[in-house]
C-alpha cells in the first residue's frame, strides 16, 4: 500500500507577513509564503500591494500568475478584481500593481525560479538584453 503524503498547511489568516525587498524601485513587498519547489524553483505566495503601489515596467524570466483575492489588481492590459486570474508569460515588459485608493492582495504563482528585471536598469545586463529583445519584437510587429 502507497504512503500518504505529507501536506503542507499553511493558515494565511494568522501567518506572519514577511518582507520582499525590491532594491531598484526602493520597495518593500509584504508576503506569506505557501510554497517553494526545490526542484523546479516553482512558488506560491499571498501578497499584498498597498495602494498607489506599481511594479513599473519590468520582465521575468518565468511566467507567473496572479488570483485575486480582495483589491483591483492594475495591469498594462486591464484591470481586474477579485476571482480574476491573470497569467503573465515570460519573456516581454510589463507592470502591475494596486489602484490608488485601495489594497491589492492575490496569491502570486511562477512557474519556475523567480527573478526580476526592471527597464532602464544599466546595472543588470538581464534587464538590458531583455529589453532589446522586446524592442526587436515590437519593431517586428510593425
């Protein structure tokens, strides 16, 4: 007979926050996390973005998603309020954050280790070769 597996629980509603420190833009992101995959770098964490708050213009390397949970989650393409779910491939620019008069808070899921690269960072060549492939997809478009 197969072993039952063990399960990680976590309770959210009495978890102690913790801080995402995101040096280039000067912020300090609050989060829980649920879960971390040795193996494929995959994570799933609650967030929160208070309000006035966006990530500016930036790209991964992993694709990763957002469900919300309570707030407008504010996006280069839309808004989106709570039991949307909005996936972000990787590769590409993008941002995302709170409106400016309300909290955002959504589970935040990558698909593989998670990094960020932010546009105009001259100090991180990911952030500079990741730019220059999406001006060379953007000039493809046209």
């Amino acid at each position: 007979m197969a072993k039952p597996v063990e399960l990680t629980v976590v309770d959210t509603n009495s978890a102690k926050w913790e801080i995402l420190p995101i040096h280039f833009i000067d912020a300090k992101l609050e989060h829980v996390p649920l879960h971390n995959d040795q193996e494929t770098g995959m994570m799933v964490l609650k967030m929160v973005y208070r309000a006035g708050f966006t990530n500016p213009w930036h790209s991964h390397f992993c694709g990763h998603g957002f469900y919300v949970l309570d707030g407008i989650l504010d996006t280069h393409k839309g808004q989106y309020g709570p039991g949307s779910w909005v996936w972000f491939p990787e590769g590409g620019v993008m941002y995302h954050g709170a409106t400016p008069d309300q909290d955002v808070t959504f589970l935040f899921i990558t698909n593989k280790k998670f990094s960020i690269h932010f546009v105009g960072d001259k100090n991180d060549t990911c952030a500079l070769e990741m730019a220059a492939v999406e001006q060379d997809r953007q000039e493809q478009q046209k």
